[in-house]
C-alpha cells in the first residue's frame, strides 16, 4: 500500500511511486510519527534534523558493523577488512586514519585544474548542438574520470567499470546486489593492483600499497592486497554514484529555478554555496542504515537491541526545525550543516571531492549555457534505497 496523504502512513523506502516524491511521507514521519517503524522490512526510522544527526554521532549505539545500506544488512553479508563504511572503530578508526592520510582535502583541490579539463571534454561536443543529458553525458562520466585519474587507471578501462557499477545499482532491491553499488566488482581492479605493485607511480594506489600504518594488534604493517583491493573499490563506488546524482540534481533543481539560475550564470561566485542548498535540498544518498548495539528509548517506545535503524538525513535536510522554510530551495540560503554527507565518525571521506566536482560542473555548464528545460518526457529516475536521483535527464539548450 503507498499512502503519502490519506489517514496511514506507510513508507516503503522501495516503493518508486513514494520514491518519485518521498517529501510529503517524510514531512508526515517528521510531524506524526518521528520514531517510524515499517513492519514489512522491519526497521525504524528517524526522519528528524536533531534524531538523526544525533544517531549519526552516537556510533556506540547506531553501529555500521554489518553494513550501513538497508539492503546490506537484512542479506548478512560478510564484510572485508578495510571497507570502513561497513565498521565500527576501532577498526574503523584504524583504517580510516589511513585512507585520510593519503586522501587528503589538500590532494583533492589540487585537481581542479583535471576535474576542469574532464568537465570540459564532456561539455564541449554539446556547444551548438542544442540538447545535453545532465546525467549520461556528464554526471556519469566526470567522478569516474576523476577517480580513474587519481587511482591511476586507464580511460579505456573506466568506462566498463562504470556501466558495471550502474548495472548493479539498477539491479535487485531486495538483494545483496546493493553491496555491489559501493563494492563495484572487486575483481575488476585486481589486475591494475597487481600491475602497480611492480610498476610504482606518483598514484593513489601506489600510496594504498606502500603506506604502513599500526593495525588492531599492534603490528607495524603495509595492507593486504586484499585490503588494497577493498579501498579501491570502496573509493570507486562510494564516490561516482552520488555525484553523478549531484550532478542530476543541479540540472533539474537549475531548470525548475530559472530566475536563480540566471543569477548563477551572472555571478558564478554564487556557485558554492548554490551547491551546498541543492545537495541540502536533493541528498543524493538519502537512508543511512544502522544496527541498534542497546535497548534505546525514544518517544516512549523501546527500540531493542539488534533492531536496525534508518536515519533519513535527506528528511532531516527538510525539517523546518531546523531550516526555516525547508522546503523552499534558496541558492542565498544559509545552511547550518545539511546531512547529506553524513555526520560523526563516518562523515563522507570525500567530501571535499565532491564539492569540486559539483561546483566546477556547474561553473563549466554556466560558461557555456545559461538557459535549459529539462525534456521531461525522456527523463527517467533510478534508484535504490542508498542513491535517489536521474538516470537520464536530458535537457533543451537555450
Ligand atoms: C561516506 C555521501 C561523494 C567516499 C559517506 C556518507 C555519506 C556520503 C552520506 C556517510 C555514510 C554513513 O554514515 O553510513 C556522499 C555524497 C557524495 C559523496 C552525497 C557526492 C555528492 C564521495 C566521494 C568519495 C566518497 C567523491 C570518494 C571518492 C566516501 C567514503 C565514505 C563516505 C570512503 C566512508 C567514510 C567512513 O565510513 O568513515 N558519503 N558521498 N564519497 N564517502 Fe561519500
């Protein structure tokens, strides 16, 4: 049953008609019932701006050790060591103090000048030609460049790696395929880590394989191949999909907005913090999923231990306790921390990426166009429960 505004609220994170237009369900978990339970999957969820970025915070209770995708954890999926996204410290720590090291904000800003020239090449063909599909022409190819050039692998293998990701992202809901959209396919990367090792260069992946760190026991060590393998896939996975949503956001968000979009286009200065309200406004991974560690109560209700939580921080982005006029989408607007990157010990790694590529992506669309519509028609959605946004969103040049 999908009621988003009868007297039942019932919210199906797999259901695509809720999912089309989730704002109105989430508005009703916010006001009617902020502690939610769906009886069908069996989970709860948090849907307010201050529940859920306490739970995000509080790691000893909400517990990312058997996944952090709603999907991960109902299949009981062994996880390998390294994909931090999926540990609790100090495991978690331990290694993402490792990934941070060789990832570094600082690291990533100096790639502009190469996230520039990948936007570029995507863009240019279009000059003239009159239509532009946000997502297929842009959004899916600049992140994965991006991260192809920073772990050192070739273009012509970045495109087979990609398709195989959408694949699995479009796969299955019920499934463990969903452990693929962050995972990709491991085995894709074995021959270039095996191929690095002996080749050493100036990449990521010749840092992974030389970095040494103190493991869990103590011991000085390098990481495993496999642990290699793990970060790499993780980085890959982890990074492309959202931002290729982010990217979706930005030209469909921009169509419906067309007096804030040629303010954009007249002072591109406005560009970053444009970003910052259409990832606030549109969080292109929305659920964040948890497994309770204790007894909780919350609103009266005893939440027991081994239950899984979802925290909703796309909902949370919409509270108007905490952003006045919510949903309202406002490229001025002053954001007191959205939650799209997360929050606490596991706040996005790449972050600072991502907010790149957003904005060069929009800086470079704006030199080139100031006016679009999207070609609604054409337009499709696609999504699991960890990613919501476009699959194909084209669009009419003006
Ligand atoms: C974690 C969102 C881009 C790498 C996260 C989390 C969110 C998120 C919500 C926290 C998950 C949780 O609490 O369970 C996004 C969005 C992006 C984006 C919306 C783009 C708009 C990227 C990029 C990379 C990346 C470009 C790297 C190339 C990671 C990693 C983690 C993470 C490694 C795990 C951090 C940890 O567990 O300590 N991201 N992300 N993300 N993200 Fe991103």
């Amino acid at each position: 049953m999908t009621v988003s505004g009868g007297s039942e609220l019932y919210y199906d994170p797999f259901d695509f008609e809720i999912d089309t237009d989730p704002y109105p369900v989430w508005r009703r978990m916010r006001d009617e019932q902020p502690l939610y339970y769906n009886e069908l999957y069996k989970f709860y969820a948090l849907s307010r701006y201050e529940d859920a970025s306490a739970a995000l915070t509080d790691w000893q209770t909400y517990r990312s050790g058997r996944g952090s995708i709603l999907e991960v954890i109902r299949a009981n999926i062994d996880i390998p060591s390294g994909m931090i996204l999926f540990e609790d410290p100090p495991r978690h720590d331990l290694h993402r103090a490792l990934l941070a090291r060789v990832f570094t904000p600082k690291k990533m800003l100096a790639l502009e000048p190469k996230v520039r020239e990948f936007t570029a090449r995507c863009l240019d063909p279009f000059v003239g030609s009159g239509t532009f599909d946000f997502v297929a022409d842009l959004g899916a190819q600049m992140p994965m460049r991006t991260i192809g050039y920073l772990l050192g692998i070739p273009e012509s293998d970045q495109e087979a790696i990609r398709d195989r990701q959408a694949r699995s992202l479009t796969g299955g809901q019920e499934s463990a395929d969903l452990y693929q959209a962050v995972t990709v396919d491991s085995s894709m990367f074995v021959d270039y880590i095996d191929w690095r090792a002996n080749n050493p260069s100036d990449d990521l992946m010749t840092e992974l394989l030389t970095a040494e760190f103190t493991d869990e026991t103590g011991t000085l060590r390098k990481l495993t191949r496999d642990e290699v393998l793990t970060y790499v896939t993780l980085l890959s996975g982890a990074g492309n999909e959202t931002t290729t949503r982010l990217i979706g956001w930005t030209g469909k968000l921009l169509a419906e907005h067309p007096d804030q979009r040629r303010e954009l286009a007249a002072d591109r200065s406005l560009v970053p913090n444009a970003i910052e309200e259409i990832l606030r406004y549109e969080a292109p991974s929305p659920i964040q999923a948890r497994y309770v560690a204790r007894d909780v109560e919350l609103y009266g209700q005893t939440v027991p231990a081994g239950s899984i939580m979802t925290l909703l921080n796309a909902s949370a982005n919409r509270d108007d306790r905490h952003f006045p006029d919510a949903d309202h989408f406002d490229i001025h607007r002053r954001i007191d921390r959205h939650l799209s990157f997360g929050y606490g010990i596991h706040f996005c790694l790449g972050a600072a990426l991502a907010r790149l590529e957003g904005r060069v992506a929009l800086d470079e669309i704006l030199r080139r166009w100031s006016e679009w519509e999207i070609d609604s028609e054409n337009a499709t959605m696609d999504r699991t429960s960890t990613t919501r946004g476009w699959r194909r969103l084209p669009a009419f040049l003006g």
